[in-house]
C-alpha cells in the first residue's frame, strides 16, 4: 500500500469520528456519550494505526 493510501486511510478514519460526533450531538438516535465515545476510539485508533505504519498525520 502507498504512503498516499495509508495516509487517506487514516484521514477517512478521523473523518468518521467527526461525523460520529455530529451525530451524537445533534441527532436523538445516536447518544451523546457513545458518539463520543466511539469518536474518540476513532481518533486513537488512526494515531495508533498512523504510528505503527510510520504514516504522519499532517502534511510534511
């Protein structure tokens, strides 16, 4: 896999913690305190996968 892929990999997963998010806050069906937690499990788990294929998360 490319550095380009990886790096698109981990962005989609940040990306889905934030939509997690927003639904978690503005929609009834999703609560609030399993929206964030899920979110944040998102965002540890692209810093963890980013780390571990030597992948930055900002541009270099």
């Amino acid at each position: 896999m490319s550095k380009q892929a990886k790096r698109a990999y981990i962005s989609i997963m940040g990306l889905l913690g934030l939509i997690i998010l927003l639904l978690g806050i503005f929609f009834t069906s999703l609560d609030f305190f399993v929206g964030l937690i899920i979110a944040i499990a998102l965002w540890i788990g692209s810093g963890i996968l980013a780390r571990y294929w030597g992948v930055r998360k900002t541009k270099e």
